[in-house]
C-alpha cells in the first residue's frame, strides 16, 4: 500500500468500509501481478498483531 492508502484505511471506521477498501486494493494487486505477495505479507501482518483480517484475502 501506498502511504496515501494507509493513511485512508486507518482513517476507515466501519468494517464495511473496510472490507470494500481491501476488495478494491485485492483488484488493484491482481492486476499489477503482485497479489500472492501482498496476501502473504497482509495475512502474516494481521496474526502478528492478534487481529483477524477485515477480510479473509
């Protein structure tokens, strides 16, 4: 993500909003060829922090 993206997915405040943000950057990844890494990183992010993932990429 870029620093304009995080910024905007931490000012998200409904699960909602979060789920369509990642849904779209999921697309975005697809699309640039990078989704697998990104998943990865994203999921391992996620259990590091003892969080479950807004969405199950």
């Amino acid at each position: 993500m870029t620093k304009k993206e995080k910024k905007k997915f931490k000012g998200l405040k409904k699960r909602d909003d979060k789920v369509a943000f990642l849904q779209t950057l999921v697309a975005q990844q697809k699309e640039l060829g990078r989704h697998d890494y990104w998943k990865r990183v994203y999921l391992k992010k996620c259990d590091k922090k003892g969080i479950k993932p807004p969405l199950a990429a």
